[in-house]
C-alpha cells in the first residue's frame, strides 16, 4: 500500500529514506535535496537504483519505473545492466586508473614509468579503446604471440600487466573472468627456460676496473657513486638516492630508510674505510638544493640516472662485461669464494632475506659486527689491487 502522497512529500523535510511501499523510497539529503531511489534484490544481492530527483520525476513516474523494474527482476532480468555496461571504462582507461591505485607501492621508479610505456606500446593500439568487458581472448593472444618468443622477458611482462588491468576490471564488476590468466595459457607457444643473470665482472678485476673509470673522463659524482655501489654492495637505485642525513659518520654506518630498499625495511651498511674514503670526497659535491650525496651535475637537485652509471661502464669499454647491478653478484662471489663467512651474512649484507622460514625465525639479528668485518674486507681487497689502468675493451 503506497504511504506517500503529492502533499506529504512537499511537506517532508527530514534528511534520510521516506518509503512509499513496494521498494521505492523518497530520499531527502541534509540539504533538503529530494530524490527517487528503488530499493530491490538482484541476484541474491541489494541493490540501490536511483529513479531520478523530485519534482522533475513525479511521484506517479516514480511509482511506474519502480513497477516495470520489478517486473524485469521477476523476469530474470536486470535494470542496472544498461547502466553498468555505460560506465564500464575502455582498456586503456581501465590501465591508467590500475596504474593510479598501485603506483605509490611501487618502488622502482624506472620500473613504475616503463609500465604504461609497455602498454602503449604494445596493447593500447590494439585494445586501449575498447571496453574491458568486449576484450576477448583472440585480441590478447593478437598482442602477446608475436613477442611471447621473440621478446619472452617483455612479453612476460606484458601479459603480466595486462592480468593486472583486468583484475583491477573484474574486481570493480566490469567483467566476469580475468581472460589474461590461465584462459590463455594453452594458446601460448612455449618459452624457453633461460635463467637471465646481471652481467657480472669477475672479482679479481674490480680493483683495476675502478681504476680504470677513475682515470676517465666520467663527472666525479658518477665515479663516486659507482665506487659506492661497489664498496657497499647496494643496488644502483638505493646508492645514487643516498642522503647525508642517512649516514652516521661517527658510526661509519649508512641507515637507508625502508621507503627506498626494496624489502622495505630498514637497512644498514657498515662502512668501510674506503667508503668512507667516497665521502670525504664526496663533500666536494654537497649542494644547497638538495641532501644528496651524489647529486646530478646538470639537474640540481635530482639525483644522478640509472643511465648514467651504465654510460661510465660504457665509456671505459666494461658495458659488455659488466652491468651496475652486476657487481653485487662479484662481491657475493668474492665473499663465497675468498672468505668463511656464514650463508646468513653474505645474504644480510646483500638485505635478502633468508629464504628458509625456519632459519629466518631464528636468525633475527641483522649481524651488524660481522658484517662490518665482512665489509671491510672486501673494501680492502677492492682498493688493494694494484693501481694500473687497464683498457676493457
């Protein structure tokens, strides 16, 4: 039995749901706004579905469209069908509000900027302005095939992003299966299993090598910076965003927060007396603008690029045999081989974590004593060799 009338409404005045029987309800906002809205079950599920606001949408219109929606739901039917399908977004429209809800996680910056260039490269022109829920197996494997062999490690990379933008879309109810998933798995040739490693230079020729760039022409905060890496054994990305006021020089200890280490957690590098060496020299480069200890010598500031440090090992000849990263790999080597010191150390110098879990929970300490030990081993041994500059070419 219908409880509201024409009159009732214009005298109605209290925020909240006024209902008028058979699903529908009266809505009025805190600031007097009144609109219509059909209260109903669809699929086992609640559903609201705004009919419009008062008067342009009358209580007898009111009162029809509430009607014809309950029939359609008694027929199987759904009235919110017409409306989801409309605001259902493109894929590429889908992949920038993917790329908006996670990029604060991610902590790479290359990594964070080559996820949309990815997809603009190699799915946008072929899918990025159809609707997610019309993408169907036949456009995926359009876009993956041609590089899932030629280009494995992309095309891995590829796929992988496209199932994240569709599961962001599946789980937002814009489609029903994630078909970038195991639904094309079968479709796919099969890659080779190639175990990629970092180019690693050999540990008995650190000590030359980095005599070798320190005779070239390569700008002091890149030299510097690449002595850092080595000496401390960090990635490229944690060394060139190092800050003075993570470095204790009275504990000869660098603090790195876990905002910048990929665990995200705090990390702690004992230093050497060569690492400290980098910083006295360091102090030549401090600059009002910024807390960097490496800053870039044209973008005051910023911090030197990933790019540069590549291009000191380019310049001396070392880019075929050797990548920044790579010379982790030498110094884990170097402390496999020339020292007898516990698996658990190398690795905490090197924040892994301990892959074993009953190891990791009793191996809790961050081994800070003997990883100084460690540490300044290796950077004897690098600064050791002998001092002649060799050619890598």
């Amino acid at each position: 039995m219908s409880k509201l009338t024409v009159a009732r409404i214009n005298a109605l005045t209290a925020p909240g749901r006024h209902g008028d029987g058979a699903t529908l309800y009266l809505f009025i906002t805190p600031g007097g706004t009144k609109s219509w809205v059909q209260r109903v079950m669809i699929a086992g599920r609640r559903c609201d579905i705004g009919l419009g606001a008062y008067p342009t949408i009358s209580l007898a219109k009111a009162r029809r469209l509430a009607a014809a929606n309950r029939t359609l739901i008694a027929e199987g039917g759904d009235p919110l069908a017409d409306k989801r399908k409309a605001a259902t977004p493109t894929f590429r429209e889908a992949a920038e509000r993917t790329f908006e809800a996670n990029k604060t996680r991610w902590r790479n910056a290359k990594a964070t900027a080559n996820w949309m260039q990815s997809l603009e490269r190699y799915a946008f022109q072929s899918v990025g302005s159809i609707r997610v829920d019309q993408i169907n197996r036949e456009h995926l494997l359009r876009i993956l095939t041609p590089i899932w062999t030629n280009k494995p490690e992309t095309g891995r990379k590829v796929r992988q992003r496209i199932r994240a933008v569709l599961s962001w879309a599946q789980a937002h109810g814009y489609v029903e299966h994630n078909l970038a998933g195991d639904a094309i798995s079968g479709a796919l040739p099969t890659q080779k299993s190639v175990q990629a490693h970092f180019r690693a230079l050999p540990y008995q020729e650190v000590g030359m090598a980095l005599e070798t760039v320190e005779s070239s022409g390569a700008g002091l905060s890149a030299k510097l910076c690449l002595r850092w890496v080595v000496l401390t054994a960090t990635r490229s990305g944690e060394a060139r965003g190092a800050r003075w006021a993570e470095i204790d020089h009275e504990a000869c200890e660098w603090r790195i927060p876990a905002e910048r280490m990929k665990s995200a957690v705090d990390h702690v590098v004992p230093l050497s007396n060569a690492a400290m060496s980098v910083l006295r020299e360091a102090e030549n480069l401090r600059e009002t603008s910024s807390d960097l200890v490496f800053p870039s010598p044209s973008k005051p500031g910023r911090a030197l690029s990933d790019a540069t440090l590549t291009k000191v090992l380019r310049t001396v000849g070392l880019a075929d045999r050797a990548t920044v990263h790579g010379f982790r790999a030498t110094f884990r080597t170097w402390a496999s081989e020339r020292t007898s010191t516990p698996h658990a150390i190398m690795e905490a110098a090197l924040a892994h974590r301990v892959p074993d879990s009953t190891e990791r929970a009793y191996s809790r300490s961050d081994y800070r004593n003997r990883r100084r030990i460690l540490m300044q081993r290796w950077g004897d041994y690098v600064t050791g060799s002998p001092a002649k500059v060799l050619a890598f070419r």
